[in-house]
C-alpha cells in the first residue's frame, strides 16, 4: 500500500474510534484521539470537523447514546455548536429525545440547545418524546414553551403519541390545550391515528376532548379503520361518540361491509341495527351480508389466482397479464413508494407507513409495497397488521422468498413459533441460499422449543 494510502486509512480508523469513544462514553480515549488527529488548527476546530458519513459528529452520537459527560466536555471546555445539524437537519438534543435519554437532553437545553429546531422530517424533541411516552422530558419541554402544536410531515406532537398508543402522552398534550383535531396534509388526525393503532384508551381520552369522529382521510373513517381492524370496543366507543355508520368510503362501501369482507361476525352483529339498508344486498340480514361479501372476496381471490398463472412471479409476468394501472396513477405511487422509503431510512416508521398505505391504494397489485409495510409494522411492535400484510403479500407472489420472511417475522412476534417457523421453511425450499431466511428458520424452532419447554436444560 502507498504511504498516503496507508495514512489515509489510519486516519479514518482513527475517526472511526473517536466516533466510538464518543458513543460508549470513553472521555479519556475520545480526548487522546482528538489529540492524535488535531494537525494545528486546534483541538475546537479538529472535533467540530469529525463527522461520519451522516455529518454526525461526536456531540450527536454522546447525545444518541445519553453519554451526558461526553456532552458537557463538548460543550464546556470545547465550546461546540449545541444545535449542530447532522445530514437529516437533527440536533443532538433532537438524538437524545428520540432514544429517550432525559438528563441528557435536559442538559442540552441548559446549555442553550433549542428544542424547537425541526430535522428535515420537521419533527422536533417535543415530538419524539410523545411518541415514546416520556412523559418527565415531554412535560419539562412543554414548562419550557415549546409549541405544543408544531407541526411535521407527520402531523402534530398529539398526532405522534396517539399513532404510537401513548395515552399518558395524549392526556399532557391535552392538558396544554393542543389541537385535539389537529391534521397532516392527507388529513390524518390523532383521533384516526389512535384507531389505527389500536389504542382504546387514547381514542377515549380524544373523544373527550371533543375530537371529531366522522373525519376522513384516505377514503375511510375511524369506523371503517375499526371495522377493518375489527376491534369491537373501539368500534362501541366509535359509536357511542356520534360515529356515522352510514358514510362510505372511497370504494362506496359502508364499514359493515368492511367487517363482513374480514369475515367479522361480531363487527356485523353490532353494525347491523345502526345500518342503512343497502339495496344491492338481496338479503339484508348478518348472515345475508356476510355471505354476500364472502363471495364478492372470493370472486377477487379467483381474479388474483387467475393473474398467477401457473405461479409466475410478479416481476416475470409478461406485462399484459398484469392489473392495469393507469400511468399517471402508477406514478403518484412510485412516488409515494419513494417517500415511504425516505421515512423508513429515518426510522419514522409511521410515516412510512402512511406513505406506502397511499402507494397501495394505488396500486394495490405491487407486492413489495405491502412486504415494505409490514416490515414497518413489525418495527412499531404491531404484529398483526404486519402479518395480515405479509399474507396479502404471499397471495400476489406466493413463489417470493421475502414474502415467507415476512410471514414468519409477523409470526414470531406474536410468539407463534410453530406457524413461523413453517412460514420461513417455505421461504428456504424457494431460495435455499438465502442465509438470512435459514437462520430465521433455526431461530424459530429453537424458540418454539423453548417456548414449549423441550429444550431445559439438564437439573
């Protein structure tokens, strides 16, 4: 290797180790490298220009890690910029809130960190603390003056912390007298984010503070979201707050149609009573409607089948076999694809969501766009959501690997060991080199083992 090769690399190991030191809290080893690595221009200016790939410096990745002293040796004796912004536009403080680090992130604000600097997203301290529930950092932002209502390309604080099912988060929002009607621009509300997440409880404390309950975005209501998602007491809370469950949606269904087409008899039992006869239903009774939406799903699932010719993959299907999309409606959803994955590289995975949900109400005959949200699901810890879409996804490309990944990932979450375990199997007799999918196997079965208590170790 030439000299400037060789000393090219060194210094980039060393960077990589001062970065290092920064996250695992090493003052005395962060403060040697810098030393090693500062040619003259002062040990303030050398620290300040160590950033990795990211433009993250050391004073991110202390504040990332909750390394407060780090911090204090930054900010004190090296006078940094507390609000330095990394690639994303994130300040430190802004790294400390996400991963829930307090004392940390108090400290920054002492030392001058502004908390209402929004990352590119526009997502600020204020709504990463309510999207993980910590309450002590949201409530102490919040005696601060920070704008209880900023907004982001995710919708307000109130909108983060019910999508994220944090209701003691929704009750301090609430107490300072935020929006409880609040929306992004796909008019998303916290009331619709709570449903969506499943949250009885902050969908409760939204109706009282008197959140609309007949709003719609993407087409749908919260009754339908619920009537999808068929959780019965969120359906009866719905309700019994003036819910309509006469409106439809975009597909002109009513949500006792939704219900019935998830075969969801109880979700049905409850609707029927409040429910407008719907006149292109011969018999309009439970059974009536179940029956007739079970055959309208299997008239859907023939097409689909009849689509898949002899199991032909997706992807390899010549082009006039495939659902046709109009062009322009094909490109709002590869754009909307786009900013799904742009939100996912951020970990803000219900944004992610948010934008693939779009791309699929586009084109919902794109698989990867159902395996890109139910990876996202899996990330929020919402398991059945991400298993209905890894299904959903299986039945466009049944001969696709990452479908039966995708499957078996839902699976394990829910501690279903057994069916995941089939479902990566299958997944390794398509694509027997994939390591990834072999391990999952192993690790299902040996988790279903232990799991069923056959593998204790020896007394």
């Amino acid at each position: 290797m030439a000299p400037d090769a060789s000393h090219a690399l060194a210094v980039r190991e060393k960077v990589q180790q001062f970065l290092n030191a920064a996250c695992t809290g090493n003052l005395d080893l962060l403060k040697k490298i810098a030393t090693q690595l500062d040619g003259g221009k002062g040990l303030a200016s050398t620290v300040a220009d160590i950033k990795d790939a990211n433009k993250r410096g050391a004073l991110h990745f202390a504040a990332r890690e909750g390394k407060t002293e780090v911090c204090k040796y930054l900010l004190e004796e090296l006078k940094l910029d507390v609000d330095t912004k990394d690639e994303d536009g994130e300040t430190p403080i802004l790294h400390a809130a996400r991963q829930g680090h307090t004392e940390t992130a108090k400290y920054l604000f002492e030392h001058g960190a502004n908390p209402a600097i929004a990352s590119n997203l526009g997502a600020t301290a204020l709504h990463h603390s309510a999207g993980i529930g910590n309450i002590e950092l949201l409530t102490y932002l919040l005696s601060k003056g920070v704008e209880v209502d900023s907004q982001s390309d995710s919708g307000t604080p109130l909108i983060w912390a019910a999508g994220h099912g944090q209701p003691e988060a929704v009750k301090v929002l609430l107490e300072h007298n935020t929006n409880p009607d609040s929306e992004t621009e796909d008019n998303i509300t916290p009331l619709l984010s709570a449903v969506a997440a499943g949250s009885l409880t902050c969908l409760d404390l939204l109706v009282q503070a008197g959140a609309k309950v007949n709003i719609t975005a993407g087409g749908a209501t919260p009754l339908h979201i619920a009537a999808d998602i068929g959780s019965v007491e969120i359906i009866k809370c719905l309700l019994k707050a003036g819910a309509d469950p006469n409106i439809t949606d975009e597909d002109g269904q009513k949500p006792i149609l939704v219900a019935a087409a998830r075969g969801n008899r109880e979700v049905v039992e409850i609707l029927f009573p409040l429910t407008s006869k719907i006149q292109t239903i011969t018999e309009w009774t439970v059974d009536g409607i179940l029956e007739h939406m079970q055959s309208e799903t299997n008239k859907q699932q023939e097409q689909m089948r009849n689509l898949r010719e002899d199991n032909v993959p997706k992807d390899t299907r010549p082009e006039n076999d495939l659902p046709k999309v109009a062009p322009e409606t094909k490109k709002k959803a590869v754009e909307a694809k786009s900013r799904g994955d742009e939100a996912f590289k951020r970990n803000d995975f219900q944004a992610a969501i948010d934008a693939y949900t779009q791309a699929i109400d586009l084109d919902p005959y794109d698989a990867t766009l159902l395996s890109n949200r139910s990876l996202c699901w899996i990330r929020l810890g919402q398991a059945e959501h991400a298993l209905a879409d890894a299904k959903a996804c299986r039945a466009l490309r049944p001969d696709w690997p990452k479908a039966c990944y995708r499957e078996g990932a839902a699976l394990r979450l829910l501690q279903k060991f057994d069916e995941a375990a089939n479902a990566f199997y299958e997944g390794v007799e398509l694509d027997p080199e994939n390591k990834e999918i072999v391990n999952a196997f192993r690790e299902a079965v040996e988790a279903g083992k232990k799991f069923h208590g056959t593998d204790k170790a020896k007394q």
